[in-house]
C-alpha cells in the first residue's frame, strides 16, 4: 500500500472552479458597492485576487499595512484548512465504501475555509 495517492479527479477541479466564480463574484459585489468609491483597476485586481484567499482584502486596499497585518494573520488558518482538504486527497482512508463522499466533502471544507478566510479579511479591510 503506497503512503500517498492522488485522489483529485475532475470533479475536484469543477468543485473549486465553483468556489472560485461564486467567492469571486461576491468580491466583485462587495468592491462595487458605491461607498467603496474604488478605481476600475483596483475592481480587476481586487476580483482577479479572489484565489489568494485571505490576502484578497489587503490587495484591496493596496497593501495598507494594518490590512495586510490582518490578512497574514489569516493566513495561517486559512492554510490549514485548505491543506486538511488536499491532504484527505493524497492520504490513504482506512476505508472505501464512504472514502469518495468524505474526500469530496473535506476538498469542499478546504475550500470555505480558504476563499472564507478572503471574507473575513474583507470584514477588516472595509471596516
């Protein structure tokens, strides 16, 4: 039995696509908003920086320092979730009947936990 195999197959893929338009789409609705008077630039690179998760509210903000403070104090978390999700990916189950549902819902918990970490450092970097 080897130690690690690759689980990710291409519902995994279509899995975090999903959670990249919806999590992007919401930046791009929460940068639009009319009290945030922000550049059409900053909109793109904001919206485009969505797969950086937690670091996505300091881009909106241009770096301030106290945002990126606040966003690389998230990060860490953010990072463990997301690595929990791919490591039930890459690690042995010690069983099959249900091991799919649980690799797919864990990849899915990885992935809140990555671009959710990108709302919470919204909730600093428009407040």
């Amino acid at each position: 039995m080897r130690l690690f195999k690759n689980q990710f197959t291409r519902t995994h893929g279509y899995i975090a696509v999903g959670f990249l338009l919806v999590f992007s789409s919401f930046t791009l609705f929460l940068v639009c908003h009319p009290k945030n008077n922000e550049g059409l630039a900053n909109i793109v690179v904001t919206t485009l920086a969505t797969v950086t998760g937690p670091m996505v509210g300091a881009v909106a903000r241009d770096c301030q320092s106290c945002c990126l403070k606040f966003s690389l104090s998230l990060l860490p978390w953010s990072g463990a979730f997301l690595a929990v999700g791919v490591l039930f990916q890459i690690v042995p189950l010690p069983f099959q009947r249900f091991a799919k549902g649980v690799r797919l819902t864990m990849w899915c918990f990885g992935l809140l936990g990555w671009f959710g970490g990108g709302v919470v450092s919204f909730g600093h970097a428009f407040s």
